[in-house]
C-alpha cells in the first residue's frame, strides 16, 4: 500500500499537539489527511505547520504575527512560514523608506512657502516644518543608514516639493529654483528657516 488514509486522532502525540494548538488560533484543519508513508512524522509535521502557517496569513494577519513570533521565541525554525515572513520583512523597510521620502517633500514644500510667501508665514506652518524635521530625526535615530537614503532621495524629493509648493501657493513652479536652494543638512537644523 503505497498511501494510507490517517485519521487526525491515529497519527499521534505530535499532530494532535499541533492540531489544537491551530484549533486554538481558530484555525481550521481537516480531520483526514493522506499521506505517504515513505515521509516520517517530524519531515510531515513541519510541511503540515508550515503550510498552515502560510494560511493563517491571508486568514488573520494580526494572528500570522503573533504565532510567527512565538515560533521564533521557540526556536522552531522549521515551521516558519519563510515565504511570507521575507515579504514582510521587505515591505518594513520599504515603509520607512516611504516615510523619509513623504516627511522630506513636506518639509522641503513649506520651507519654499516660508521663503517665497514671507507675508503669509504662520504658526502653522513653523509647526509642520518642526513636525517633519522631528519626524525625519526619529526615523534617523531609529535606523542611521537611512540618513544615506534621505541624501539619495533628497533632489527627487525637491522636485516634488516645488511642484506642491506651486499648487498651495498659487505661484508659478518657475518661482522656485530648479536646484533645490537648500542645503540638505540644513534642512534638518531645528533653526533653520530661510529668508
């Protein structure tokens, strides 16, 4: 017999271990699996865990955390959902990535506002452009090396914060300089509001 059709209750301590620990995440199981049993339990254990893991992703994102976490505290490499996990890993990086980008274009947008509308500065704007130079310095303070990626995306970002300076103010994008007239470690001093 080259398959055998195993009842969840016949396969032994280690699925019915797994099975409730699952059942407990309200994750479902199904009450037979077929299996070949050239595999032994453990190499069919850790593709069964595995491959619930990778569904409780797209189940319940918040739960997919929580159980990688605590298989990861235990050291149960193998059932981790590899996959998935390398996707998030990826997009956390990527989100802070955004976050420079979108605090730097803000600033850079109403530090040209505070320059070339001398006679419209108000408290609100003194307040968004500390708010975004703190926001930029927590992200730096968090991950130095992002300090190199502000620099990478600091002329792009200008682009864009002319462009919206622009539209806010109602000038002509031909008012703001091509180049950005900022120094870009400037920008980031705390006192720093151009003339």
């Amino acid at each position: 017999m080259n398959y055998a059709l195993v009842f969840r209750r016949e396969v032994g301590e280690e699925l019915d271990e797994a099975y409730n620990w699952y059942q407990n995440l309200y994750f479902p199981i199904y009450d037979k699996l077929l299996i070949n049993p050239c595999y032994n339990n453990e190499v069919f254990m850790k593709n069964i865990l595995t491959s619930l893991s990778s569904s409780l992703y797209n189940q319940d994102f918040h739960l997919w955390i929580e159980s990688t976490i605590e298989i990861l505290q235990q050291k149960r490499f193998a059932e981790l959902d590899i996959e998935n996990l390398i996707s998030e890993i990826g997009s956390m990086g990527n989100n802070d990535k955004k976050s420079i980008k979108s605090n730097l274009r803000i600033l850079l947008m109403h530090l040209l506002k505070w320059q070339y509308q001398p006679e419209k500065r108000t408290n609100s704007w003194r307040t968004t452009i500390k708010e975004h130079r703190n926001r930029l310095e927590d992200d730096f303070a968090a991950s130095p090396s992002l300090k190199n990626y502000f620099l990478e995306v600091f002329n792009e970002c200008y682009q864009k914060a002319r462009d919206l300076a622009a539209s806010e103010t109602g000038l002509s994008i031909s008012v703001f300089p091509l180049e950005c007239p900022f120094d870009p470690n400037l920008v980031l001093k705390s006192d720093f509001f151009p003339e």
